[in-house]
C-alpha cells in the first residue's frame, strides 16, 4: 500500500506522542507532513518536527515571542540532529492548528483536548481529508456543523469505545444492530457511593487504575464525564438513537465496547488496555497494521466483570444524555462547563462532586433559560459563544460556592 501523509494535532501530548510511536514503527506507511501543539514544550515539539521532516509546525501561543522562540527551538533541534539546514513553515497563533489541520494531507489526527478542536476539525474536513478524530469534543459540541460537513467514511474514531465500535460493525449490515454497548472502567473510584466521594483529591482523582492519559481526560474518567462525553459521540457518529446506547462498568478495560445484533449475537473487540491499537487504526483505516501492541495472552486464566452504572454516584453519563437530547448548543455548555469546573477542582476551588453538579446547574440554566436551541442553522460563532458563556456562567457559580 502506498504511504499516507498525516497531519498531527495535539502531537506531544498523549495521542500525538503514541502516534509518533506507531509512525516510527511502519516509516513506510507514513509521511508526516505537519505537527502542531499548544505550546508548553517548544523543545518536545521541535525535536517531533526535526524527526519527522515535517513541511510545517505549528503552535497555538499567541504572544510575541512565540514565533521567535519556536523558530530558535527548531533551528537548535535541527543543530542537535546534525540538520541544520531543515527549516520548515512555522505557524503560531489560535489559528495555526486550524490552518495546518487544511493543508491536504491524507489524514488529520486531531490529537487536541477540549472544545478548541472544532474549527481544526472542520478544516480538515473540509480539504477532504479523513479525519482520524480523538478530540471528542469538536464531534460533540459541533454536532451537526461536523456531521453534515463530513463525507460518508471521512471520520473515523480513535477513542478506543468508538475505534471498537466501528470494528464490531464490520460483523453486521446497519439494519442489523440494536444496540451499542459502550464499557467504562469505573475510574478510580468505581464501587464508591456519593458520600465517599465527598473528599477526593486531585490526585487521588488522576490516579486512573488502567489508563494514562492527561490531567482533563484523567479527571473526567473519574467524574464519568468522559463516559458521558462519549454517550453523546456514538450517537453522532453512528447515527443510532440514545435509547439504542448502553453503558456497563468493565474495570479491566480489556473489552472496550460491544454490538448487539437483532439475533441475539454479541460481537465485542478486545485487547489490554493501549492506545495504540486504536490510534494506529485511525492511521491506516480501512486497514491494520503488524504487531501494534501485544494481544491477550488466552492461556492465561483470567476473568472479566461487567456492572451496572452507579448513576446515583456518577450521575454525569445520564446528564450527558439529556443534553444529547436537547441538541443544539447544550451539549457545548456541558464540555465547556465541566473543563471550567475541572480547573477549578486541581486549583482547590471546587470539591470534586462539585465538577458534575455544577455542570448540571449551567446545563439547567441554559437549557431552562436560554433555550438549548435547534442543531438547524447552527454556526460555528454560536457555538462558541455558546462555549463562552457556559465557562462564565461556571465561573461565576464556582466563585459564589466559594463564598458561601
């Protein structure tokens, strides 16, 4: 098969690093043509760029010396690397990840957290190029604008729910399926009533059982915020109604979701838990690729749980829904809402039961006051603005709990 050129997103954190893993290991099936971050790490991001002989890099610092300091951090990678002639296009501001996620090539990886992916999102969408989507949140708070803006096939999942969902498909015609069964490790705190979730810490919050993954994606894995962001992305990407959608509690996070077929047949896809089966994947998609992680060892004796959801406890995943119902920019005011809330809850200004329940209380407000209003017509300045307001309307909420 010829090589593909790729687009990264979000390349030095968690997503965009395990891909550089998976490119290194099949140099033949890939070509990276540009690598683009939020700008914590110039030195992570211009040693990617140096390896990978990226035409562009990019960041989304939008400060004065941002272009400078990336330029010296490349041209010193380049040095290090015996290169020094490499100079590739180097991008900064809000807009650079957007500008490079249009350039063309094969597949965007759009490796981003939070909702700032949507606009990335919709440029590589609209150059044509496939989308190998992780940043749930451009798919749930763009909603129609990024389902209709899409061809048929043109996204496709690297969550590792959705990368297994849209494998167990393979099994059956679309008319064939009942039901998607989405599995959630429980987090951390998996089998705690509400009561005992009263006095989390941060980091007993980030001390996820079997993922590592970042400080938002962490903490939403243990609020189930995530699992709810991810009831709201199956709907979309599937087109299957919620009513349709089941969430069981699979602590060993090795069968990471499921298709129920009308005859009764259940087909799952499993593997110990790694992210760079899904990633690699999204990648090479419709194909697979040798030897991407090690399989599970069936003559080892082992067993697996499956539970009902908490909801009591976690009542994210059922709020998730009725936000998916509503539509419209509700589903925006939940993500930006809870990565507000998130914040707060590591700067010790919110309790951790206090993440979701604000959430809800925004949710409500907008909902109840504002209308959730109609996916018709929707653009991407109201959802934004959307996103906006939600994050003041947290804040503000945050900031009065901490008075009282």
């Amino acid at each position: 098969m010829s090589s593909r050129s790729l687009t990264l997103l979000g390349s030095t954190g968690s997503i965009g690093t395990q891909a550089v893993d998976v490119i290194r290991a099949n140099p033949d099936r890939f070509r990276v043509r540009a690598v683009s971050a939020g700008g914590r790490d110039l030195g992570a991001l211009a040693r990617q760029a140096v390896e990978l002989q990226v035409e562009q890099v990019a960041v989304a610092r939008d400060d004065d010396r941002a272009h400078a300091e990336l330029t010296a951090a490349v041209e010193e990678a380049a040095r290090a690397a015996g290169l020094a002639a490499y100079r590739p296009e180097v991008l900064t501001g809000p807009r650079a990840a957007e500008h490079v996620a249009g350039n063309g090539a094969d597949v965007v990886l759009n490796g981003i957290t939070g909702s700032i992916g949507l606009r990335p999102t919709l440029a590589a969408l609209e150059a044509g190029s496939t989308l190998a989507l992780a940043n749930k949140e451009s798919l749930i708070v763009g909603g129609r604008l990024v389902t209709q803006a899409a061809a048929p096939g043109q996204i496709v999942p690297v969550d590792s729910e959705h990368s297994a969902i849209a494998q167990s498909l393979r099994s059956g015609r679309e008319r064939e399926v009942r039901k998607l069964v989405l599995t959630a490790s429980g987090g951390p705190f998996r089998g705690r009533s509400r009561a005992e979730l009263a006095d989390v810490t941060p980091e007993q919050a980030l001390a996820h059982p079997t993922w590592d993954m970042g400080l938002v994606v962490t903490t939403n894995s243990a609020t189930l915020v995530n699992k709810g962001l991810e009831l709201i992305e199956a709907h979309l990407l599937f087109d299957v109604p919620f009513d349709a959608i089941e969430v069981v509690v699979h602590p060993q996070s090795v069968v990471h979701s499921m298709v129920e077929f009308v005859d009764g047949s259940t087909i799952a896809q499993a593997s110990p838990p790694t992210m760079h089966i899904p990633i690699a994947l999204g990648l090479a998609w419709p194909d697979r690729l040798p030897d991407v992680a090690p399989a599970c060892d069936w003559t080892r004796a082992t067993s697996w749980d499956f539970l009902p959801l908490d909801d009591e406890a976690f009542p994210a995943v059922r709020l998730a829904e009725q936000v998916g119902r509503a539509g419209g920019t509700a589903p925006a005011v939940y993500n930006a809402a809870n990565e507000v809330c998130v914040a707060a809850f590591h700067r010790g200004e919110l309790p951790f039961l206090g993440i979701v329940d604000v959430v809800g209380e925004v949710v409500d407000q907008h909902v109840g006051n504002l209308g959730g209003g109609s996916d018709v017509d929707l653009g991407v300045d109201d959802v934004l603005a959307a996103d906006g307001w939600a994050r003041g309307a947290a804040a503000r909420r945050i900031e009065t709990r901490s008075r009282d």
